[in-house]
C-alpha cells in the first residue's frame, strides 16, 4: 500500500511539474561542437525525461542477464522448498492421523527435499512417526536431540516427559517437567507438572513460590491460582497443627481469604483458634461455612468445640446449626445424634425421619436404627431400619479417582493432581439392589416399620389328666403361686412411628389345682439393671401397665 502511493505521488509530481513547464514557455539553444541545436523548454523536459527512463531500462536488462543463474537456482531452489514443506505437513497431518505408512513415506520424502538443520520439525516428524510404528526408543532419541536445540528444547522435552509417564518413571517425568518450568516458566503443562510433583512430596513452600510465578507470568487463570493457593496453605496449615497452633491459624485464615468455601481451611483455622480458647471466632469461621454448605464435619467440630459441655449443650448447639439452615438433611441429622446422645429420643427420632425424607442414605438410616435401640430395643424394627441402610445409597465423602479417603488430603493419592477431592457420593461396585433415595423411598420405609413387640406375663399350662378336657389357656396371676411365661402381643405403631404407652389388660381365671413345680424366673430379654424393666411381682398382674421407654 505505501509502494502504490508513493508511486503516485511520483506521477502526480511528473504532471505537475510539466504542467508548470507549460504554463511558462521558452527557448532553449545548446552549441555544441560547432553545431547549435535549438528546441523549446517543453521539448527538452520531455528529452531529458525519456533519456532517464530509456538508461533506467537498460540497467534493469543488464542486471536481469547479469543476475539470471542465480534467479534461475533461486527459484528451482524454492520450488524444491515448497514441496519440501508440503510433504511436511502431509507428513504431520498423516502421523496425528495415525497412519504410519504415509508418514513413513513423508517423512523421507522430506528428509530428500529439506535439511533438518533448515527445518527442525522434520525432528519432530521422525518422532512422531516412531511412535506410531512403536519404535519408542528411536523416538526418545529424537526428543533427546529436540531438547539439546534451543529452537525446539520445549517440545523436545515435553515429548520426553509424556515418554516418561507412559513408561511409568516418575521421578523421570518429574525432572523433565522441573527442567521445562526453569527453561520456560511460562508453559502451563510445565507448571502444573512441577506443581503436582512438589505437592505430592510435601514441598509446600517451593510449590507457592512456583505458583505465585506463573500467577505472575500469567500462565494459570486468576481464580484457577487463587484456589490452588487455597489448598496449598492448607496443607502446610495442617502439618503445622500439632507444633504451630498460631501459624497454622495464619496459614488457614489466609486459605479461606482465597476461597472462603475451602472446608478443610476453615475446620484447620477452627481448631487452632480452639486451641487458642478463641471460641467466638472459631464459632463465626464455621457458622460462615455452614451457611455457604452444611456439612457433617463441620457439624461435629461445631458441636463439641468444647469438651466439657454436657449432652444438653451439645443438643442446643445442634439446634442452633439447624436454624440457620432449616429443612437441610445434615443440619436435621447433627440434631438427631446430639438427641440421641441426650437421651431426647422422641426429637431425635422426628429430625432423623425428617432428614430421611429430605435424603435417604445409608449413615441416617443406621442413625435410625441406633435410636430404635436406644428407645425401644425392639430387634425386628431395628433389623427394618439397617434393612433400609443396605438398600440406600451410600452417605458423602471425601472422593477422587474412585477412591474414598475419611480426611481430606490436598493431593490425589491415584494420579497426585492438586485439589482432587470432592465431597460427593462415592461410586463402588454395587452388590445388591439399591433404591433411589426420593420422598417416597423415604416415606415407605417409614409407613412399613413393624409394630413394637410388647411382653407380659401369662401362667405355663398344666399338663392334662386323663379323664380332664384340655382348656385353652389365658392369662393367669396367683400372687403366691403362679408360673410365669412369656406371651408377645403386637401393637400396632402410631403415624409417626411414636411408641405410646399401652396398658394390657389380662382377664384373671381361677388357677387349676396342680403339685407344686419350682418358680420360673421371667425373663424380658433385657438385664435385670436396665431401667427399662421393673419388678412388678409384687402387684396383680391384670392391673400392671408396661410402658417402653
């Protein structure tokens, strides 16, 4: 574009310049060697002009015949080139493709029209082919020279650290990615490489310190760095729990500063601020985390922060937790063990069908059983629930590649990425049938929970005479004779599965004469200290109520 215009500008100055020639005709007389020539100014311009082009003319021949050999091995030269580069990338595009035999051919195709010291892909041709035919050893070889070359060092040693981790060499791969982040820190796969390989050692100082780089550099996203930066001074907040309480405490509030829904930043900065008798802070840090995303860990840290509560603190600090979610399965659960755990067996038992409704799983299901036990002893109902357990999903926890871990760790134990674990629902092998853990699930499971079995007392038949007819036998009570046995009648359960109180009336019959039989001790299935049990030997039968408690 600017040699056009300036070659109009040429033009424009060449009219201008006869147009002002035009505009002031004369004379011009030149005498030379004796002869005198005469022309107008007009004429001799336009001479002068045409003598200029003609000599400019026949330079340019001149340096087309002087120049012409080499022209002529210029252009077989870029011809030869330009077929070189497009078997090249026929080359490339073939071994990306997969198919060896055309990369093959490519590839010597190449090697006769380029120099490799010309074109360093034609390295990288080589190798790539050699990895699609399997000759793995000719093509680290290639990545070794690729890597010795400043021109192509970093993707000569990317290809040998993807060699390395194919092989499974790991300390291998490790140097190679440590070599590329100090050659060429602005690679990503570099750094996230030397990133995960100074996690998995521990090295948590080198780590942030390469991060904070590539932040610098621009190599990892803003929000991608910051998170990553999170789990790293958690991790050092971890180790430095036990020795360092304060810079742990450093170290986890600055985690939460980057990523304010970090659990595990938070429950580290909770714990030293505990062991600092700081409570009211420990308590705001995990109450914000609670409001962000309930959780069970969180739950329990909350409730027994302090270790000399009693089961009534505990349960009220539970509450607490669930008013600031309500209608939430882990605030309703937390609440349920803590009345549990207080012998609040009637509210323990309401919030864990609730959170049952909300979301069945395995861990409120046994939750479930474990206040049966606790409430009504009763072996058929307790069976109903842990019944319901094996069927449910399995309850949340800390998952990555498969693997499930009871703490959170900052690096994958399978593959060692970085801030790999989840709080999810792990997947298994599934051995039986599980159910889909919706409303209905829920509330059928509920609604078919068997009646309680309650026992009283009732006399052992006498064995028959001869000449007597066989009666059938009711309940009977002799305050001083009387044989006792045991006869379970079934109750049926209320709506919401309540245990109520029921006195049992027995009709009281005349006992048969019979020799005296030794006095069979009752037995309720309970021992005889369970403040479920009373002794009520002493009071008729037929006015006796049994309650379960």
């Amino acid at each position: 574009m600017i040699r056009i215009l300036f070659y109009v500008l040429i033009v424009l100055a060449l009219g201008a310049g006869f147009a002002w020639l035009a505009d002031r005709p004369g004379e011009l007389s030149l005498i030379w060697q004796g002869s005198r020539v005469e022309m107008s100014l007009m004429v001799a311009a336009t001479l002068l002009a045409s003598l200029i082009a003609a000599v400019l003319i026949v330079i340019w021949l001149i340096r087309i015949v002087w120049l012409s050999p080499h022209s002529i091995s210029r252009y077989f030269r870029a011809r030869k080139r330009d077929r070189g580069y497009q078997a090249l990338s026929t080359g490339l595009i073939a071994a990306g493709a997969g198919d060896s035999a055309l990369a093959r051919k490519m590839t010597a195709r190449t090697r006769g029209l380029l120099s490799s010291d010309q074109e360093p892909l034609i390295h990288l041709l080589e190798a790539q082919t050699a990895l699609i035919e399997g000759k793995y050893d000719d093509a680290r070889k290639k990545f070794e020279l690729m890597a010795d070359d400043p021109e192509t060092r970093e993707l000569g040693l990317r290809g040998l650290y993807l060699e390395a981790k194919r092989l499974g060499a790991n300390e291998a791969a490790r140097q190679f990615a440590e070599r590329a982040a100090d050659k060429a820190p602005h690679l990503p796969w570099a750094t996230l490489a030397a990133l995960d390989y100074r996690s998995q050692t521990g090295q948590w100082d080198e780590a942030i310190r390469l991060l904070d780089q590539s932040r610098a550099s621009h190599v990892i996203d803003r929000k991608e760095a910051d998170r990553k930066k999170a789990v790293l001074l958690t991790a050092r907040a971890t180790e430095k729990l036990e020795a360092d309480p304060k810079g742990a405490r450093d170290d986890a509030l600055a985690a939460l500063k980057l990523a304010d829904d970090l659990v595990p930043a938070g429950l580290i900065a909770a714990k030293a601020l505990f062991r600092e008798d700081n409570l009211r802070k420990a308590a705001s840090i995990l109450e914000k985390l609670w409001k962000q995303e309930p959780h069970p860990e969180i739950a329990r840290l909350y409730v027994r922060a302090r270790s000399g509560d009693s089961a009534l603190d505990r349960l009220k600090r539970a509450s607490k937790l669930e008013a600031l979610r309500p209608n939430n399965a882990v605030a309703l659960a937390a609440v349920a063990e803590s009345a549990l755990e207080a012998r609040e067996l009637s509210l323990a038992r309401a919030k864990a069908e609730a959170a049952a409704r909300i979301q069945p799983n395995e861990g409120i299901f046994l939750l479930l059983a474990d206040i049966e036990e606790a409430d009504t002893g009763d072996d058929g109902r307790i069976r109903h629930w842990m019944n319901q357990a094996l069927k449910s999903p399995r309850d949340p926890a800390w998952t990555v590649d498969g693997v499930t871990s009871p703490e959170w760790l900052p690096v994958s134990p399978v593959s060692g990425r970085l801030d790999a674990f989840e709080w999810k629902q792990p997947v298994g092998q599934i051995a039986g049938p599980v159910e889909e853990g919706t409303l209905e699930a829920a509330d059928a499971a509920i609604r078919s929970l068997p009646p309680v079995a309650v026992t009283h007392q009732r006399a052992e038949p006498e064995p028959q005479h001869a000449e007597t007819p066989a009666k059938p036998k009711h309940v009977i009570e002799t305050p001083e004779k009387a044989e006792e046995v045991v006869e379970t009648t079934a109750v049926p359960a209320p709506s919401e599965s309540v245990i109520v109180p029921e006195p049992v009336k027995v009709e009281k019959k005349p006992a048969p004469a019979r020799t005296e039989e030794p006095v069979v001790e009752p037995f309720f299935g309970r021992p005889p200290d369970d403040p479920g049990v009373r002794d009520d030997s002493d009071k008729p039968l037929a006015k006796a109520s049994f309650r379960l408690f």
